[in-house]
C-alpha cells in the first residue's frame, strides 16, 4: 500500500527518543522499583482554585462546542497577559488558543516553513522539534551550543547557519533540556540577525515562569523591534502544573495569526469550553504555588549539583531555568543513551539519554527536577554510585 511521504521524514522522530523511559515502564510493569527522573511533569497538581473552576464550569454544561480559534474570554486574557507583559497593545485577533504548546508549535511551523526551506535550531533542543519540522517538509538546520558557554545561542554561530533558505529560527528559553535562559541583549543581538536576513522567530516560552538565581526571563515578542517577525507558543502546563489540561496558546502579528488560523481549524477545530474557562481563571489571578514551584525546581536542582559535585567523570552546574539539569558524562567513556540504559538497569533510575535531544547532547543525560528532595536525593546517591563503579572499573583496567 502507498503512504504519504510525511510518514518516512517522520520514522524515528517520535516514541523512539523515548526507548529508555519505555524499558523503564516495562521494569515497573514487572514489579521492579524505579526513580523516574525522565518526564518533565509537574510532581504538584494545579492550584486547588484551578481545579474548582474546571469542575465547576463542566458542571455548568460548559462542553459544547467551541470556535475554532478560542472562546473570546480565553483570547482576551492571552492578550491581557501578553499586553501587559510586553508594555504595548496586544488583541485577542493576535491569539489562538490550542491544547497544548505541542500543538500550538506545530500549527505555528506549519504556517511558515515548507519543503525548501530551512528551520535554525540551537542544539540541543526538544525531542519533538525535529519530528515538526520534518513534517513540515523543512530541512532542519542545528546550530551546536556548547556547554563552556552555558549552551547560549550567539549571533555568530546563527549567522553562519544561515543560507539564502533559511526561513524561521526556532528558540526555546528558558531551555529544555539545557536550562539556559537568553539575556534581554542576547535576544536582541540575535533578533538583529533574524532581522536582518528576514527570518522568523517562533520563541517556546513554556518554562517562562522557572527562571532561577539572577538569570531574567526575556522574550523577543517583548522586543518593539522584533515583534512582527516573533510567534510565541506557551502554555500552562509547567507554570500552573496543568499539563492533562492541554491548555496552550499562539500569539504572533494579527496578519500571521489570520493566516495560520485555517490550519489550527483542520488540525482541531476547537478545545473544550470548561478546560479554557479554568485557564482563563488560571492566566486572571495570583496563586502562592505556583511561585512555590520555581523555588522548589531551583532548591531542588541545588540539591542534585551539590550530591553530583564529587561524583567522578561526571560534571553539572545549576541550570539558569527550566525543570531539569543537564550532565555532562562523556568522561565516563559512555554515550549518554549507554550510561542511562545501564544506570537504569544497575541503580533503578530512569534518565533521558541526552542524544534524544540532537547530535550536541551526546555524551549528556538529563535530570528531572519533578520529584520530591528525598527522592532526588536516592537518585543522586545511586548515580554517583554508579559513577564511582565506572571509575573503579577504569582505574582496574589501567593497573
């Protein structure tokens, strides 16, 4: 039988980044213990007035059909959030309500990139990233961060990725998985570039709440000279702990925004009402837990630096945001997807091979921060033990 050509660019690109947490669910589904430290989603629910208002308003008989593009209560308080966070006007006609930022990244690529054209990623990046970007028939265009420099995107290294295809840059920051977070002047020197070749930038800002220490969130939509060229995709799954809601957005220019808005339709033609008037709820009002999730991540990512520090061959540092914590690995001698397979299979803790997230996270694994301190601390003890036998193992071969 025949199949669209989407299907080859796309073998590969989805639950096969995922093979370690798979042989972790399989241990568990056999009665074996393991430390999850692989997905990051909330280990907290959504604050308790969340939750009510969601309950309340299915209860209402809020779960009729909806607009394709948002109810216009849900596309007012994107707009408000997003007005008030950039200082300058921004309309509910800027706004698409989706479920989810998957969703909404993908609608987002597919209105801008095509068979052609050329998407630039920092790597590393999100395992879902390359998997949109080859659906939409887009070559995908890496642009390698390294880890002396904090994983930073410079205007140099994109420069020199860019050719006369190049279409859209797409950032992430705060960074998943690295936890770097782009200064408001990185951001600019960066969007002078895009600027300057006409590129577009689609900026994932789902992680915009955790940002940790003295880092400062900043967005190139915030940016009055970046603006029109700059498509946000977020959601309230990370900052609300609301990830099952499937309650994401796009804000970009009115006029791409009009454009993209046939395509959001076909892909699904409207979210439940009751889901978007909790998050309208969430997006209207102040709530103390989700102020507490960032400085649990934060505390949290200390605990794991501070319990690593000594481990041998193993090197981390306090991400700037986000919910995880890259480690770098290469000098046990194992790629990451080998260290994290045989971590998992000797300690019982499941970690994400840093290949999944492209070709400058090999030799990294990543660390979840979405689990209690005390079970972070068993994993940590466990993965410098595990890092200790290595090192052992290596100082016998050499004797």
């Amino acid at each position: 039988m025949r199949y669209a050509s989407i299907t080859r660019r796309m073998e590969g690109l989805g639950t096969d980044k995922w093979a370690v947490h798979v042989v972790a669910r399989n241990m568990v589904e056999r009665g074996e213990e393991v430390l999850f430290l692989t997905i990051g989603e909330p280990d907290s629910r959504a604050p308790k007035g969340i939750e009510d208002e969601a309950v309340a308003r299915l209860r209402a008989g809020r779960t009729r059909y909806s607009n394709g593009a948002g109810e216009d209560s849900m596309r007012a308080a994107i707009a408000r959030r997003y007005g008030e966070r950039s200082g300058r006007k921004v309309t509910a006609a800027q706004t698409v309500f989706m479920p989810g930022t998957q969703s909404a990244l993908c609608a987002a690529m597919f209105a801008l990139a095509e068979s052609g054209d050329e998407v630039i990623v920092p790597d590393p990046f999100y395992v879902t990233y390359d998997g949109i970007i080859a659906a939409t028939g887009a070559t995908q265009v890496n642009v390698d961060t390294e880890p002396q420099h904090r994983f930073h995107l410079t205007p140099e290294a994109l420069e020199a990725a860019i050719t006369e295809r190049s279409r859209v840059l797409l950032l992430n920051s705060p960074s998943n998985p690295t936890g770097a977070v782009l200064a408001a002047d990185e951001i600019a020197a960066i969007g002078e570039v895009c600027r300057r070749y006409d590129l577009w930038i689609v900026s994932d800002e789902v992680y915009e709440t955790l940002v940790f220490g003295d880092a400062r969130f900043a967005s190139a939509f915030d940016n009055p000279e970046l603006a029109e060229r700059t498509v946000v995709v977020s959601s309230l799954s990370k900052s609300h702990a609301m990830p099952g809601y499937r309650a994401g957005w796009v804000v970009g220019p009115q006029e791409f925004i009009h454009r993209m808005l046939p395509f959001a339709e076909a892909l699904l033609f409207g979210c439940q009402p009751f889901i978007q008037d909790a998050a309208v709820f969430a997006l209207s009002n102040d709530f103390a837990e989700v102020d507490m999730m960032c400085r649990d991540y934060e505390r949290r990512a200390r605990l794991i630096v501070d319990r690593l520090e000594a481990a041998p061959h193993i090197r981390v540092s306090m991400p700037e945001g986000g919910m995880f914590i890259f480690a770098d690995v290469r000098a046990t001698g194992l790629s990451g997807h080998d260290f994290a397979l045989r971590l998992l299979e000797e300690e019982k803790v499941a970690l994400m091979p840093g290949e999944s997230f492209g070709p400058s996270g090999a030799g990294h694994v990543r660390i979840g921060l979405a689990a209690e301190d005390s079970v972070l601390a068993d994993a940590t003890d466990r993965i410098a033990r595990f890092a200790r036998r290595l090192a052992a193992g290596e100082a016998a071969l050499r004797a």
